[in-house]
C-alpha cells in the first residue's frame, strides 16, 4: 500500500507540475531504440545519450520491458518527467535500449516488465547522459493460500494483503528513495486489491524475493477507497497463521517460486482505533493534509488518510493491539515543483507515539510546522599546472549539473513513512552555474552530502558564509546546519576540485589470507595532524563478503587505513551518516590509525588498486581464573 501511495503521488505530482505552468512536453526526453551509426559527431552526441540493458540475474536479456527516466531535480525538468512517463522507451530483443536528448544533470531510471521485478542487486541510484546503464531484474514470486474462519468455512472477498519485512539477505526492507526505484517498485505492487475468491483462495504475485508477513482482513485500502469496502473491514488484520502483528509467522519467496500453502485462520477481533486532530503551527492551513499510521519498532506503512482543506480530525480503525507512530504532513501547491524552489509548500508534524492495548485511543494533536531549505552554489576549482594535468590523463569537462546533492539528518526518530513519502524528492542537482536549493528538510541539523559527477573531483570545502561580510565563514562540512522550522538558509559554498585519488583492495585475514568472516567496513583517515578535524577528509566503504572494498574521489594526502567490524544493524541502518561527523569517533579513528603505524600517500589522480589490509579479528578477553574460597 504504501508503494502504491507513492505511484499515486508521484504521477499526480508530475501531471500538476505541467499542468499549472500551462504548457506540454515539446522534445522527447526519450525515443525508442535506434541503430548506431559511425559518424563524426557521434561522440559529441553522446554527451545527450543514455543507452543501457535490461537483464536477469543469470546475465539474460528482458525483452519489451518498459523503461522511464526521472531527473533527480523534478523541478527543473518536469517536462522531461512527465514526457517519459507517458512515452517510456522498450527494450529490444537483446534487452538493449537508448534515450536521446538527455540534458545534463542526474537521473534515475525505472524498469518494469510483466513477471518480473527489481533485483535487490540492482543499487546504481543515479545515472548521466553518457553512461551505459545494466538494470538487473528477477523473476517475481507468489504467495497462496485459503482464509477459513473458525468453523473451517471460507471467508470470502476478505481483503488480503502481503508486507515485505526483509530482503533475501535478511537486511530490513525499505524502499530506496531515489524516484526511479520508488516508481519501480510502486508498479509491482499496483496489481490488486487482492481478495479471497468464493472458496477463500487467494493469490498474490509479482512479488519481489523476501520474507513477508500476510494479513486477511482489516480495513480495505487503508484509507484509501479503492475495491469499496466488505463486511471484514471493522475487523483487525489476522495475520499468517492465525496471529497478531507480534507473533506472525515470515513467509519465505524465492524469484520465480511459488510459497502455497500459506493458510489463515481467520479471527473475528474487532479491532481498535486512534483519533486526533491536526493543527497548523502558523500561516494559512496546507490544501492536503495526510495522516500516516507506521509501526514503531520497523516504520512499516499501516494505514494512510487523507484530510482536505478545513478538515482537521482523522480517524484510523481496525487496528490490533501495539505501538505505532502517527504523523501528518500539509502541502499546498505542487511537492514536485516546491522541492528545487524556496517557495516552501509543504510542512510536516513531530511524530507521536501511540500505544493501543485493549481500548481505543483518542486526543492525539498534530501540529505541523513548515519545512526548511539550505540554498548556495558549488564552485569547481581545475588544475591550473600544466604538469599536474599531464599526470591527470582522466581530466575531462563534466557539467556540474550531474552533482547530485542532499543532506544527511541527524534525526534518529525520523518517521520512515513521512521520510519516505519524502525522500522521492530529498536528492537536487545544481543548474550551469552551480547554484542549487535544498528542500523539504524536516527541522534538525543537517550536513551537506555531495555524489561527484566523475571519479577525478573530490569535495575539499563546505562552507556557509555569514550575514556579517567580515565573518569568518562556517565550516559547514563539520559542524553542520542547525534548521528551525521554516528557516530558509542561503550562501552555502561547496568547493570542488579536481585531482582526486582512488584507492581500493582486498582485507585479509589469518595465516591463509581470506576474507575475514566477520562484516566489516573500512575507514580512510587523515594521518596529518593538521587535518585531524577536516571531516571531508575521512572516509569509509563496506567490506564486500571476499574482502574487496573501493574509496573514491579522495582529496590527495597522507591517510592511515583501518579495518572495524559492525554489527548487522549497522549495515541495514537507513539513516547511517558517518562516523566521521563526531569529535571522539575522529580521535577514536585517529588513535587506531596510528596504531598502524603503516601511512598511505595518495598524490593527485592516483588510483591504487592492489592495496591489502591485514587485519587480526578481535577476540574476547579470556575470564580471569576463579578465586578459591576462603579455607
């Protein structure tokens, strides 16, 4: 449901976008494939081209598959969008396909094909005019079953719905936040309602391989009018085989497989319900309010309501004992356009925990208040030295639009539907000149995050510069932005340069040099003491299960390398940000590093590939021996 809430938002928002500027698409932002010719502008053409192929995760092709473009900054190619959804591109034979006309900047792409869905594989967030793109896809799984009430008799046109709790690698399930992946992911799941036939058999498919929870019963649509509503609807979800939210049983899919079987005992528990009200902090009420009800220990999406203009009570029913979170978020006007300007349009609530046990819940407020934004430019510093660019054979012009930018929020309770819901637009890019605008960002602090268009430029400064002109400018890159609800900064600078370094290997570990077992990542940190606070100085990349690791676009200098196993939960976290960002980690790093006693000189351009940490698992302290009792 909640995937189908952004398709829904995403394809209304776009559709607004032009329709409020009164004009239609004049250029494709993609045509079909075509065959390349040998011609002398071809490699200036390609600058405008984004080719690629769409395959399995044996390495075959999909043929037909449909695929669509979505700039990361919708804002500032909303025609482009709403073009490429209503004229995708399909693959050939081969699996092969092409867009032409692509303005600079980033993109994500879509893919969706009948029987088959995204790979969890498949991680390339972002693409640029030039690239060749390998999408990955699976084929999709089925869940089955019969719903039966306690007598043994069918339920019939009970509503039946599936929750992903974890991918294959037993990692939390969550939706990616570029608005490609989103979109993807939204079209596998537009395929019900799904209801139990006259014999209380259901079937679900086009699933993505994982572990699901299933539910009969419960409000239909969660909010939403869609299939109209049934007799069960006053009911609480009963859950695979026969339980509450707390002891459901996972349900295993494999791509391609079917899971039968899977049966529910239907329990006819009225459920509860959670009420409130919704007010606004200041300025005139948003046109649309949306309340959202997640579960509070893994964000998922429960339920969803949607309050008009002068409407400020909602109401969510049907619910099984636990604790939730609820939260609300206004707009007015348009999201997507809103989202690259500073006009802000949408505001958003602090969350709220609820506990229901036994009886309704009543009196909740919500009070939103309006969202902020961080606006600046990006400066690009070039080698100037006419030896310094002989060295530096991968120099090449690259449009600054291709930046992609966000922030990291130190928010560690962000609601994960509210986020989430947000997060289609949280990444921008920059126009020619540099300059860009931050949106939607919920109150906290916040640092800037730039992903470099090529792997020769690095990130050597973020400042913010201060109303008084002869103030010294903020290092921004370490101590971050604080936001107050609706403050609109300006007069971020992002300084990049080019003459980056590459270094990546292998771990190893023990007398026979493998991998090491344990989950690891590795962190690159400034060995001069000069630098030991220059947090764009540090960096970090997880470990890969034999061992590899990269580090890219690296400022030039002197760095120890450390090796640090994590806990599963640091892998899965969704808002990991790095460690880099706090005072004792940076010594912490600093004091292992020394401890290496082997530093590494990364000059300008270098790529080292061959690098081999060694590194010695930790071990426990062994129990010191037991004291004799006392003769």
């Amino acid at each position: 449901m909640r995937r189908l809430t952004i398709a829904l938002t995403i394809c209304t928002l776009l559709l607004l976008a032009v329709g409020g500027e009164g004009q239609t698409p004049k250029e494709p932002a993609a045509r079909a494939p075509q065959a390349a010719q040998s011609t002398p502008e071809k490699e200036s053409r390609s600058a405008t081209r984004l080719r690629g192929r769409v395959i399995t995760e044996g390495g075959r092709a999909v043929p037909d598959a449909t695929i669509m473009i979505f700039p990361v900054n919708i804002a500032s190619n909303v025609q482009g969008a709403v073009t490429s959804l209503l004229r995708p591109v399909t693959s050939d034979v081969d699996g092969k396909f092409e867009m032409t006309n692509i303005r600079p900047g980033a993109y994500s792409l879509s893919a969706s094909s009948p029987g088959y869905v995204s790979a969890d594989s498949d991680t390339k967030a972002f693409y640029r005019p030039g690239d060749n793109a390998t999408i990955t896809m699976v084929k999709g799984g089925v869940i089955t079953g019969k719903v039966t009430n306690l007598s043994g008799e069918p339920v019939v046109g009970a509503l039946v719905r599936v929750i992903r709790i974890r991918d294959t690698n037993d990692r939390p399930a969550r939706v990616r936040g570029d608005i490609g992946s989103q979109f993807a992911e939204s079209m596998e799941m537009i395929l019900g309602p799904f209801r139990t036939d006259d014999r209380g058999i259901y079937r679900i498919y086009g699933l993505r391989p994982g572990y699901y929870q299933v539910a009969a019963g419960g409000r239909s649509g969660q909010g939403f009018a869609i299939g109209g509503g049934d007799a069960y609807d006053g009911d609480a979800p009963t859950y695979y085989p026969s339980s509450t939210i707390e002891t459901a049983a996972d349900v295993k899919v494999l791509a391609g497989e079917e899971a039968a079987n899977i049966d529910i005992r239907y329990r006819e528990n009225r459920g509860h319900s959670i009420g409130g009200t919704v007010t606004v902090s200041a300025g005139p009420p948003p046109q649309a309010i949306t309340v959202q009800l997640t579960r509070a220990n893994n964000g998922i999406l429960e339920a969803t309501t949607i309050a008009m203009a002068g409407r400020d009570h909602f109401g969510f029913d049907s619910l099984l004992d636990g604790e939730y979170i609820v939260s609300a978020m206004g707009t007015s006007g348009n999201l997507a356009m809103a989202a690259g300007s500073e006009g802000i349009t949408a505001s958003v609530s602090q969350p709220r925990r609820v506990v229901v046990k036994g009886a309704d819940v009543s009196g909740i407020s919500l009070v939103i208040e309006p969202l902020a934004s961080i606006a600046g430019r990006i400066i690009l510093e070039t080698l100037q030295d006419a030896k310094q660019r002989a060295l530096c054979k991968e120099l090449r012009p690259v449009p600054i639009e291709g930046t992609v930018l966000s922030t990291y929020d130190d928010r560690k309770d962000s609601v994960e539907a509210i986020s989430g819901q947000l997060g289609a637009f949280k990444d921008t890019t920059p126009n020619e000149k540099g300059e860009f605008i931050i949106s939607l960002l919920q109150p906290g602090t916040h640092r800037l995050n730039l992903q470099l268009p090529a792997a020769h430029l690095y990130l050597k400064a973020i400042t913010l510069q201060q109303a008084d002109p002869g103030a010294k400018p903020v290092d921004a890159a370490k101590n971050g932005v604080k936001l107050k609800p609706g403050d609109k900064i300006k007069g971020m600078i992002a300084t990049v340069s080019e003459g980056a370094a590459r270094l990546s290997g292998k771990v190893i570990s023990g007398p026979e040099n493998k991998p090491p077992e344990a989950k690891m990542r590795v962190h690159l940190v400034p060995a001069e003491p000069e630098a030991a606070d220059d947090v764009l100085r540090y960096f970090e990349s997880d470990v890969s299960a034999d061992g590899e690791f990269t580090l890219t676009n690296v400022q030039p200098g002197k760095y120890w390398l450390v090796g640090r196993e994590i806990a599963d939960i640091e892998l899965t976290e969704s808002n990991h940000q790095p460690v880099a960002f706090d005072a004792g980690s940076r010594n912490a790093l600093r004091f292992e590093g020394e401890a290496t006693k082997s530093p590494i000189e990364l000059s300008q351009c270098q790529s080292s590939t061959e690098y081999r940490l060694k590194y010695v698992p930790l071990t426990k302290p062994a129990k010191p021996p037991a004291k004799k009792a006392a003769q």
